[in-house]
C-alpha cells in the first residue's frame, strides 16, 4: 500500500471520532484499483465501503449512507483538477451534523493531499525528495507540538539553517509555535518576541521578507534587520502560509554563518512551506478540536458567522434556565483505610531487604533480615556455659554439697535465662509482614549494611482491598458539602474510569498549603478496583444539589463581591 496515502487516512481517522474503518482507493483511467490504503492498519477491505466507494467514483460526488445500523461517507479526491483517489469512512454516529463534520475534515484534508501530490508529480532533486520524506515523518508523529518540532527540526538541516521558527496565527498576531532543537519554549524571552516580530512584519505586507533585502525589493524589513542584529544572523527569510487567502502561519529562516539567502534558496524555503503549512494546519486543528475548526470555517462568512453566533447565544440563554447537578471539584489521595508500621525489634545492622515500595506481600512474609552474627556467638557461649554448669552442677549432687549445689542452680538459671534470650533476639531478626497489603514505604535494599535502631520505623504496608479517599476541598466550596453525598473520583493513572464513591467524614479544620486554605474530607469508594494503589492522585466530584449554569458560572464572583462590599461598607 501507499505509505503517503496510508499515513494521510490515520491522520484522518484520529482526527475524527467514532470511525470504526476506513480506506482509500486509487482511480486510474481503467476504473478503481485496489485499495492504496485502509484503516486500521493489517485488517481485510470492508466489502461495504468498497462498494461506496466506487459508487461515489460513478456519480463524481459525495455519498452518504446509514445501512446496518452505521452511517457510511465517501468523498472524490480532486488531484490536478480531476478525480485520482476516493475516501471512505465507517461511522457510528449516523446523525447528519456528525457526517457534516466528517466531510468538512475531509475536505481540508483532500485540499492539503492534491498540494502534496503535485509536488510528489513535479519533485526533482535529492531535497525535494528529503522533503517528501519529511511530510511523511511528520504524518506519523502524534500531536501537532511533536510534528512542529520534528519539520522545525529537520528543516533546518536540509536547508542548512542555524535555526527555523514556526508561528500560527493567534488574536494578537503570529506568534511562535516550535523552534528547532529546543523542547521547551519561554514566551517571554528576546529571541521569541523578535521572532514575532519578524512574522508579524512579513504578513503586514502579505509577502515573503529577506534580510539582506534584495537590490530591488521595496518591502520593509526594520523587524529582521533588529533580529538580525540581536542574534547575530547572516540572513533570514520569513514566509508565509495559509488558505482561502487567509494568513494562518509563517516559518523564519535563520543562518548565523554562511550566504544570505538568494532567489534560488527563497526558492527552496517557499517550496517547503508550501508542503509543511498545510501538515501543520491539520495537525493544528486535530489538536483544537471541531469547535475551533469550525469557527475557522466561518471566519470568512460573516452573516452565516453571526446567525451561529445568535443561535448559540439564544441556547446559552435557554440553558442558564435549566437546572443541571452542581460538583464540587477537589484534588484527590488515594490511601488505605488503615497503614501499618513495621519497626525494628532490636539494635543491629540489614542483612537482607527482598521487598521495595509497591511490591504487593502477604501476612508474614519476610520484608527484612537483621544480621544475625553476633547473636549466634551469643547463642553458643550460652550454650556452652550452660553445658559447662551442668556438669559442675552434677558433681556437686554427687558430693552432696549443698552450698555448691545452691550456687550452681543460680548461676544456671541465669545462663538459661541468657541463652533463651540471645534465641528470642535472633527469632526477631526475621521481620515479617503484619498484613496482606502493599508495601507503602521503606526501601531498605539501598542501605544494607547500614544500622538501625529499635523503635524506628523500616516500612509502612496498606491493605489492597479497602481504600479511603482524601479530597481537598477548597474553603469557599466547604458549605456545599454533606456527610453521604455521592461523589465521582477519576485518578491520574486510570483517566477514562471512573470510581464512585460518597463521603464519611468531613475535618472541621482548615489547612493552608501553597497559598490556599482547604478542609480534608474523607470518602469511601463503593467498589474498590484491584488495579488501584496507595498514594495515586486525581481529581474528585461531589455532587452539591441542583442549580441552574447561571449560578454556577457566576456564584464565586457574586460570594467574592458580597464579601469585598461587606468590608468596605462603614
């Protein structure tokens, strides 16, 4: 299969839910061939949209469907102005918004595949080639941040850049999006504000900027002359990108070292542009989402923008009306219903730790081993004293020496007493597990060897089936809260399940970390699931009652303003 028109259509599919397969099929003179591409990878062509497929080829326009309890779309492919592909998609959605939706993405992706087809078509030389492969790369990488970051990247070497800097355009202008070979990226700093500028001056004036300007240029570059100056640069080119003659993002060129850039490399930087701005576009609304998508589409029809903004004002009223369940929202611990303390019986030194913090153990398991050398001796000069006094013991019965006897009897008691307690000792050198459960903390595998006092604490074991949730509730929020409310907590380690749980005890005291006051209330979780663990956080839901979405929208700054008057009031 085409790998280009494979990575196209998973590129499709992620951007747009409820898709449960999908394929390509190439068009050539002969009729359909076969499938170039399909979705998910490996599995056999759905007969179905096979067929829709070449049904949308004969009549030359989209198709739609909902056979079999699914709704099926098909969209022709315009490639140099006539129909070289169709796409076909399976959905479970079958409402006509949903399918509306799907070929408005399909469309915009259609329009970026027809400008990487006739640069495939048109492609000559080693660079365009590298470029092709670039696209390629970028189709594979998950979100639009990896993808900005990869063309930035690579950009830069193949056109034999110091750096590349890619901007979109945002409500106060283009500002920069990825630079290549940097990860994280400070807004605030020089080198970005200028980068901004830069943008912003080329798309002022709707044309690619060179600095050195060329001998006949007549376009204003005061922004890449102060960049060029600031960060020391040979050249730079800024150029441009965007559809429907709308600016929508700009890629700067740097060289520290090296020529200026000429006719021939503007040449390679707008070429490469043109291929790399419409990938970033489609990454960049996959990362949005359809709203934001939409309300793109709309920018440039200003009667349709405004009856959808009227609709929508006109259902935000309505909804502010409408009584929906008010949640409490809390940061959320995990922890076990109750934690156990394991602690060293006796003075000595770590032998042995076979357990580290979330292995799971079972009553009386070993967790630790004390060493036990010096109790042994203890334990044999016990012994052997105790042998010794016996002998001597006998002997003196045989004498009839009552005072020796007397003595004796003492002295062995004593080295009994003795050697029963080297044996005790060496018994607690052996430190077990009190209870089934994980182990919570203590990782004694690091400091074997090292000494240990008796009373400090070695580990800390929470039982796996009975867990307690502690939320923290901010002080503003408190008053909604009740003793056996229900509640939701989803946790950062499971995002897509959600626990139920309601709540048992609320602390009437206030505590203040990192600038906020919060109470601690606890809850209990109706069905504790195997795959949790103590001390994974998330986030956590009361439910507060009914209020309308006005009320909760506004309430906080309605309880801020009673309060602040209250105060000012003489």
């Amino acid at each position: 299969m085409d790998t280009l028109f494979q990575s196209w259509l998973e590129l499709q599919c992620r951007m747009l839910s409820g898709v449960t397969s999908a394929l390509v099929l190439p068009v050539h003179e002969g009729g359909v061939a076969r499938p170039a591409a399909v979705w998910p990878t490996g599995t056999p062509v759905d007969t179905l949209l096979s067929t829709v497929a070449q049904q949308a080829v004969s009549t030359g326009s989209e198709f739609t469907d909902s056979p079999n309890g699914q709704a099926i779309v098909a969209l022709p492919l315009l490639m140099n102005g006539r129909v070289q592909a169709v796409v076909a998609l399976a959905l479970t959605r079958r409402d006509a918004q949903a399918r509306d939706a799907v070929l408005q993405t399909l469309r915009w992706g259609g329009f970026w595949l027809d400008l990487l087809m006739r640069a495939r078509e048109s492609a000559a030389g080693q660079q365009t080639d590298a470029l092709m492969g670039l696209v390629e790369k970028a189709l594979g990488q998950a979100n639009f941040q990896a993808a900005a970051m990869e063309i930035a990247t690579q950009l830069a070497t193949l056109l034999d850049c110091s750096r590349v800097a890619i901007g979109l355009k945002k409500r106060h202008g283009i500002q920069v999006q990825a630079l290549s070979h940097t990860v994280r990226l400070d807004p605030r700093s020089a080198l970005i504000q200028q980068l901004n500028a830069a943008m912003d001056e080329a798309a002022d004036q709707d044309v690619t900027l060179i600095w050195p300007p060329e001998e006949t240029a007549r376009h204003i570059a005061r922004r890449h002359e102060v960049l060029a100056r600031e960060q020391n640069d040979s050249g730079i080119c800024t150029v441009l990108f965007g559809e429907d003659g709308r600016i929508l993002g700009a890629i700067t060129f740097e060289r520290h070292q090296g020529p200026p850039f000429d006719a021939t490399t503007r040449t390679s930087c707008e070429t490469a542009t043109r291929l790399m701005g419409p990938l970033l576009l489609l990454k960049q609304r996959a990362r949005t989402g359809p709203i934001k998508s939409l309300r793109h589409r709309l920018s440039g029809r200003k009667p349709l923008l405004t009856t959808v903004g009227l609709l929508l004002m006109l259902a935000a009223a309505g909804l502010t009306l409408v009584p929906v369940t008010y949640h409490v929202d809390a940061d959320a611990l995990l922890r076990g219903s109750v934690q156990r303390s394991v602690v060293a019986p006796i003075d000595g030194f770590v032998a042995e730790a076979p357990v580290r913090p979330g292995d799971a153990v079972t009553s009386h398991e070993l967790l630790a081993r004390m060493d036990d050398r010096d109790l042994h001796i203890q334990q044999v000069k016990w012994q052997g004293e105790k042998a010794r006094l016996e002998k001597e013991y006998r002997e003196a019965l045989a004498q009839h020496d009552r005072t020796q006897v007397s003595v004796l009897r003492s002295k062995l008691d004593q080295a009994q007493a003795e050697l029963d307690l080297a044996e005790k000792k060496l018994a607690r050198t052996r430190i077990t597990a009190p209870i089934s459960g994980i182990v919570v903390s203590g990782d004694l595998s690091q400091s074997l060897g090292a000494p240990v006092s008796r009373g400090d604490t070695l580990f800390e074991i929470a039982p796996l089936n009975d867990y307690r949730v502690e939320l923290e509730v901010d002080e503003r929020d408190i008053a909604d809260i009740r003793p056996g409310a229900r509640g939701a907590l989803r946790l950062s380690g499971q995002p897509g399940i959600t626990h139920p749980l309601h709540i048992t005890r609320i602390t009437p005291l206030a505590s203040a970390e990192e600038g906020r006051n919060f109470f601690r209330v606890e809850g209990q979780l109706d069905r504790p699931d195997p795959a949790l663990r103590p001390g994974m956080q998330g986030v956590g839901k009361v439910e507060a009652g009914k209020r309308s979405l006005l009320w909760i929208g506004g309430h906080r700054i309605w309880n801020w303003l009673r309060l602040k008057l209250w105060a000012w009031r003489l």
